[in-house]
C-alpha cells in the first residue's frame, strides 16, 4: 500500500467514525443497581433459562462469516460468528426503535467460539441479533471445527502460531523462542515467541493493531446497517479495551456493556497499578498521572504463548474470595483441575499479542508504527501521522467532530482478580469523568460469580454462572432507554 492509498484508508476509517455525536444526556426511567443479592441472582437466571428459545439460523445456532481487507499493505482475513433469529422480524429493538446488535470480543485467550455460550444465550432467549467476532490472527481457518488442533507449545520446540490470512502459516525459521521470569509472582516464566526482523511474521505483528481496527469495523458497517440497528459492544476481559476503541469509530454504537471488561489502554495501566503507585500518590490530576504511569515493557515483535499458569493465577484469587485460605489445604487437587481444564483450553488460540493496546504500551506501539510506516516507505509527517494513530488506539477520542464516549454500564462479579468495587470507585470511573465530554455511566455488583462470569456455580444453582441475571439487566436497560440520548450534538 503507497503513501496515497493509506491516506485514503486512512480518511475511510475517520469517515466511518463519523461527525454527529451523542450527549450524555439520556433517559432516566431504569436505573441499574448498585448490587444484586445471590438469591436475585438465582431468581434472574432461573426465568432466563426457563424461557421458550427463539428459532435461530444455522446448524450449529450460528452462521460463519470470513471477511477480507487490505490494511498496511497486507491482505487480511477476518472471522466471526452471526447469531440472529430465523424470523428477522423476531429479533429485538430497543426503546429506540431500532433493532439490537450485539458486538462481542473474547478474552486475551480465545476467539468467537468462546463467546458463543454469550451469543446462544442472547439470541435465543432476548432475540438480539450478535457477532462474535475473533481477534485477526485467532480464528483457525485451516480446520474444519475451527478448533485449534493440538498443543501450542510443541516438543520439537515450534509453537502455535496466528493466521492473519487463509492459506499463510509462519515459518519456524520466523521467530526464536525465548522465556521471561520478570513477572513471575504473577505469570510464572513467559514463554514469548520473537518475531525476527524483516520476517512476514515481524510485520503482522507490526500491523495487526490496523487490522483489528478496520477488521471490526468492517464486521459492523456489514452484520448492523447505521440505520437499522443500535449496536451494544461488549469485550470480556482483554477484549474490552479494543471495543472501548471501537465505540468511538461506528456511528451506531449506542452503548457499552462491560461485565467484566477492562478500559481504554491507558485506564488499565492506571487499574494494574492501583494500590501500588496510585494508592501512595495523595491529591493529584488522575487523568495525567495515568497517562504517565510506568507501563508493561512487552515489545510488539513479541507473541505470548500461554499456558496451564494463566489459569492458576486467576483460580488462586478466586479461592480465596470463595473459600478463604483453607483452600490451600487442597492445592494438589486444585493443580490437576487447573490441568485437566487446561487440556480442553488449548482448543481455543491460547496465544497473546494485545498487551500493547490494552495496558497502553505507548513505546512498543511507536515502535510498531514506525516499522509499518518503513515499510510503506512513508514520509516523516505521515510516519507522524501513523504513530498518533497508534498511540490513539489506547484512549478516547476527542475534540471537534468527534463522537464521544457511549454511556458505560459497567458489571463486576464478586470474586474477580482485577475488577474490584474499590478499583472501579477510585480509579476506573474518575477518569471516565474527566473525559470530555464525560459519558454516563452505571456500576453494578453482582453478589456471586468470579471473572468467567458464564463458570457454572453447581451450589448456588447457577448452571450459567451470573451471566443470564446480567443478560437481563442489559435488556431492561436497552429496552427502558437508558442508553437513548435525548438529542444529537456535535462537539
């Protein structure tokens, strides 16, 4: 792609985001609240779960869609799942008239099949039409089930590696394997494969963060015409930055639904290191000390391989809510359930590249723009260009023209490792008030339930976890018009 091509590209995707823009504003008839008991819980879940499904299409209860696009000078293709009722006039519409669209992003494991519990669920029993959509990279085109096949990190030394195109695949001779003990408390030792310069595998990892974004883009603009639906984005966990992006970039998202998701890049970086650096800091501008809090150092040219430790750290924290420090009692019985889940967890990617958006690893992102801009052979303003757009991937946008931040209603379970109350009080929501202009905004806890918000909860009698209880928030608040606006405005 030339210089003239990519400005092109470049205006397509500010023309996607669009000059009208919403106030704040918004009908006040349903109020989410601020906690929902255990006994709500199960009551919500058992009258979601009891109703009669919807009809919906495919086989499987899903149709397949694979796009491709030209971004950075590279041909990408992108995959996802289309959930909707077979009746069209059957799927849902909003207090505002139009149909709901539903937009999911899986966590830093996975792909769309691992929202598809989420998806059935919303389409069969609310009647939205949904697309789950995977990462570029993480859908397996080269199998039939979509399933990845075997182990990610192999004996012969060669790891799984992402698909950024059908029919392409990453040489072994493309990457070296090196291990990293700097974050060991929390990860154990990292096993990162590290692209090779000048390698097809250096530059994808170099432009995926283009693709993601037109990639998404794209998937929308296609499944939710601007004038037929009102599109709900929701990214559990690491998927929820790279939405947070999103919302800004479609006209018609309307609103954010974020159980359990993380922030805008440089928001997660201010969360991670709350109680460290935050908790010692006394009276000071939060906006700015986000910005300028030390980040992760993972370099963009490095792919994180995963493994049966990304599990145990999050069952450790969870243990501890649920049952205290007795838990320890049975660590070897914890050790081999967090194996044998890992054994069917490795049908999913179980591979990483998205820390530099979602902690806001600004150094790495120059350092990816800069590679791309090389390789287009781009002049010095538009290499300028490219880094501020990098760099504007982990933070809202702002200004003249711009569409604001989407009202947020933010969900948290009562056992999760990094999304506590206090975090959300302190840190999260103060700097969602400092944005210009500052969207609305709710925070909802629910009583039960851990960071997999879907985990069956067998003693609570909660086969879905708390999820069909926060499902059912999102329909009172879509269908009340708590995410309508009054009116449009341009800021």
């Amino acid at each position: 792609m030339n210089s003239k091509t990519y400005r092109k590209v470049r205006s397509t995707l500010f023309l996607l985001i669009g000059s009208a823009s919403m106030c704040v504003a918004a009908n006040a008839g349903y109020a989410p609240p601020r906690e929902v008991a255990v006994a709500d819980i199960v009551a919500a879940s058992e009258e979601v779960l009891s109703r009669e499904d919807i009809p919906v299409r495919g086989e499987q209860g899903y149709v397949e869609d694979i796009i491709r696009f030209e971004v950075a000078g590279m041909q990408w293709d992108i995959g996802m799942s289309v959930h909707e009722p077979v009746d069209s006039s059957r799927i849902a519409r909003g207090a505002d008239g139009k149909k709901v669209g539903i937009f999911l992003f899986h966590g830093g494991s996975g792909d769309f099949k691992s929202m598809h519990r989420q998806a059935r669920m919303l389409s069969k029993k609310f009647g939205y039409k949904v697309v789950s959509m995977s990462y570029p990279g993480r859908h397996a085109f080269h199998t039939e089930t979509r399933d990845w096949p075997g182990k990610n990190f192999r004996d012969d030394g060669s790891v799984r590696t992402p698909i950024w195109q059908r029919g392409e695949q990453i040489g072994r001779d493309e990457y070296d394997i090196i291990y990293d003990t700097g974050q060991r408390p929390r990860y154990g030792t990292r096993r990162l494969a590290k692209a090779k310069p000048d390698t097809n595998f250096y530059y994808r990892m170099a432009a995926w963060p283009l693709a993601l974004e037109a990639g998404g883009i794209a998937a929308m603009r296609k499944h939710f015409p601007e004038d037929e639906f009102s599109i709900y984005l929701h990214g559990h966990s690491t998927g929820g930055p790279l939405v947070n992006m999103l919302s800004q970039r479609v006209p018609n998202v309307t609103g954010m639904l974020a159980v359990e998701n993380s922030s805008f890049g440089y928001i997660y970086r201010a969360q991670s290191a709350w109680g460290g650096q935050l908790g010692k800091i006394g009276d000071y501008d939060l906006v700015s000390e986000a910005r300028l809090l030390p980040s992760r150092s993972d370099p963009f040219d490095e792919l994180y391989i995963r493994s049966w430790r990304d599990s145990a750290r999050y069952v450790g924290p969870e243990l501890l809510g649920t049952e205290g420090p007795e838990a320890l009692m049975r660590l070897p019985m914890v050790i081999e359930d967090i194996l044998d889940g890992w054994e069917r967890a490795e049908r999913r990617p179980q591979f990483k590249a998205e820390y530099i958006i979602t902690h806001g690893i600004e150094a790495s992102l120059i350092e990816a723009a800069k590679v791309t801009a090389k390789r287009l052979e781009f002049d010095a303003d538009e290499t300028k260009a490219l880094i501020d757009h990098y760099v504007g991937l982990t933070q809202e946008l702002s200004g003249v023209g711009v569409k604001p931040v989407p009202p947020v209603m933010f969900q948290i379970s009562a056992f999760s490792r990094d999304h506590s109350r206090e975090v959300y009080e302190e840190v999260v929501i103060p700097l969602y008030q400092k944005m210009q202009p500052a969207p609305k905004y709710s925070l909802t806890q629910f009583m039960a339930g851990k960071h997999g918000y879907m985990a069956a909860d067998d003693e609570l009698g909660l086969p879905a976890g708390i999820g069909p209880a926060v499902f059912l928030q999102w329909d009172k608040a879509i269908k009340s018009g708590w995410f309508v606006v009054d009116e449009w405005q341009t800021y």
